[in-house]
C-alpha cells in the first residue's frame, strides 16, 4: 500500500508518528507496512520516490524544517509537479492534511478529484473539500470504485462519523448536537477556570489545536465546517456556510463565564443538525447536561436516532497524534475492504 502525504504539519507529521509506532504490530496483525512513497508539502519542498521513502529520516527532516534528507535512490524526485506525482502508478492512497480553505476548499480539491479519477483512494483531515462539494466528491469516489474517506475531520481519532454512518445499522439518525471545535472549548474551559480568553488561545495554538487563522475557531466557522461535513456524511445533504446561522465565542466575557458558574451553567459552543439544516451558537448549558461537563480539547456529539434514542460519544477532537490516528483508522478500513 503506497501512500502519498499531502501536507506534512501538526497532522501529517502525526499520522507518520502514528504509522512509525504502530509498523511492527501491523506487520504482525496484517502482514503488510504501508509505505510512504511521496511527500508533499508547502514550505518544506516536495520528494518523491517510487521506491518509497525511509520513515525515520523522513519524520527527523520534517521536525528539522526542510525535505533534504540524503538518498541513494536513482528514483528519488525532488520538487516534482503535484500534479504528476498524483497520477503515478505507484501511488495508491492519497493522504490529504493540507492547511484548510473552507471557502475554495482548493488546492486539495483539484489535487481529490485528480486522485480518484486516476485511481486511487483517498483519506482526508482536510475539511475545506469536503465543506466546499463533498458530496460531489462523495459521488465521484462512488463512480470509480475508490475510497474517500475522512474520519480525521471531525472529532479527530474519535468516530463520529463512522458511528453516526456504520455504527447504527438499521437506526436512522435524525439529528446531531454536539461540542466540535477542540480550540474554543479550551478556551472556554481555561476561561472558566479564570484564564484570559488570549492566554488560552496562544496556548491552543502552541498545542496545535487552533487551525492556521484561528479566527476560523473562535468565530464558530470552524464547527460549522463540521456541520456541513455531517449533514453529508449523514443525511446525504450538501449545506454551504450561508445557509447556517453560525455565531462564535468572540463576544463572551469572562464576567458572563464566571455569572454562568454562579447559576450552574457552562458556556459551550453547540453545534447542531437535521435533516432540515443547522446552526452554531454559545449556550450556557446546566451543569447536569451532559455536555457540560465535556473540558478542554474534548469534543462530544450526541445523536438522535429513530429507534435506539440518543447515543453520546466523547472523546479527543483535536491534536496532531489523534488527527493522524484517523486517518491510519480509515487507511486499515481501506486495506481491509480494497488490498
Ligand atoms: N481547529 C480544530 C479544533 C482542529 O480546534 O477543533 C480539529 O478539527
């Protein structure tokens, strides 16, 4: 299984931690290591080699800032174009961990559709595709019999969306209300705590949690993202930004968080979906809510199902480690139904 890596920062570097800890029992457990074949990335160059790449040395010059590990390989391409090495036959995942557009979903769009229309399978943490036409991708993996999967990009390691989609059979799932934005949680959190709202954030951006502009976080639009990619996922529903009613966490004071602990309430940001559409909005949530009590980066949804009530699921919604766990999870599924 040869991959290609799109994006080698917090997440992609994650998911190579997490294929480089977890090589020996996979070759024990299903007899195979996936193998890197190609590394893309925005500022530390690109290298390519049919051959495949050494993993160790890999992750050492990616923590050390530039690609230019020596190799003696007469394959190796250095800074070859993106989209050539996307049609090569020796790739047969695409891993997309790109920095997210949530308004273009570019250039990891046009670099998806390039992959499955040549054949490959496709695993993403990037949001922006999937925000901006997932359910074109979605229809287009389905026409070339390829994966496209995308665990990674809401909840992180947690499976959200392969529970809300495999994990009922028989159920439908009516709604979803939930804690998906790992960044404004902390902060919230901390804030409760009696941190300021800046420390906080500086924090989370130094943890990795906070996207690249993290006023995508703290405005709302980066659960709203995660909105529109479950409404895809699960109702088969292509919603855009503008048909949410999206507000953030910019506008609560530390004197509103701390007169909420008084009443015994939380201030959370809830984001939620049905069929019908969806919004983003600050709640102060009675401590005996469930939700509530779901801190820091922990993320939450629960669903509503028709026959089965409500199913609640907590765990890890942000980090680099997570992130790059789901996307392995979703490159094991793939190995199982597709190699
Ligand atoms: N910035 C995102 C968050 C990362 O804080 O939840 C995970 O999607």
């Amino acid at each position: 299984m040869n991959i290609l890596l799109i994006g080698a920062g917090s997440v992609g570097q994650g998911f190579l931690k997490v294929l480089a800890l977890r090589s020996q029992s996979l070759q024990e457990s299903h007899g195979f290591v996936p193998r890197i074949v190609g590394v893309v990335t925005r500022s530390k160059g690109t290298l390519f080699d049919e051959a495949g790449l050494p993993l160790d040395a890999l992750r050492t010059a990616l923590q050390n800032g530039h690609l230019d590990l020596t190799l003696n390989s007469s394959t190796v391409q250095r800074n070859p174009a993106i989209q050539t090495i996307l049609q090569h036959s020796a790739v047969d995942i695409v891993v997309e961990a790109s920095p997210t557009n949530v308004q273009t979903g570019q250039p990891a769009l046009d670099y998806i559709y390039t992959a499955l229309n040549h054949g490959k399978h496709v695993v993403l943490a990037n949001k922006g595709p999937l925000v901006v036409d997932g359910i074109g991708l979605m229809r287009c993996a389905e026409s070339v019999g390829k994966a496209l999967d995308y665990e990674a990009t809401v909840m992180a390691g947690t499976p959200a969306i392969r529970l809300a989609t495999k994990g009922l059979p028989g159920a439908q799932v009516t709604g979803f209300r939930g804690i998906l934005n790992g960044t404004t949680n902390f902060i919230l959190t901390k804030m409760s705590e009696g941190g300021s709202f800046d420390e906080a954030l500086a924090e989370a951006q130094r943890l990795g949690y906070a996207e690249t502009d993290p006023s995508g976080d703290v405005d709302g639009w980066d659960a709203a993202a995660k909105v529109i990619i479950l409404s895809a996922a699960i109702f088969g529903v292509q919603l855009t930004f503008e048909q949410l009613s999206v507000s953030g966490i910019g506008e609560l004071t530390s004197s509103q968080i701390q007169q909420a602990k008084m009443e015994r309430k939380r201030w959370k940001l809830i984001a939620e979906g049905t069929r019908e559409g969806g919004r983003v909005h600050p709640v102060a949530l009675p401590v005996d809510d469930p939700l509530a009590n779901v801190n820091g980066t922990l993320n939450a949804v629960t669903y509503t199902t028709d026959i089965n009530g409500d199913v609640t699921l907590v765990g890890a919604g942000a980090g680099g480690q997570e992130t790059g766990f789901a996307l392995f999870s979703n490159l094991l599924e793939i190995y199982e139904q597709f190699f």
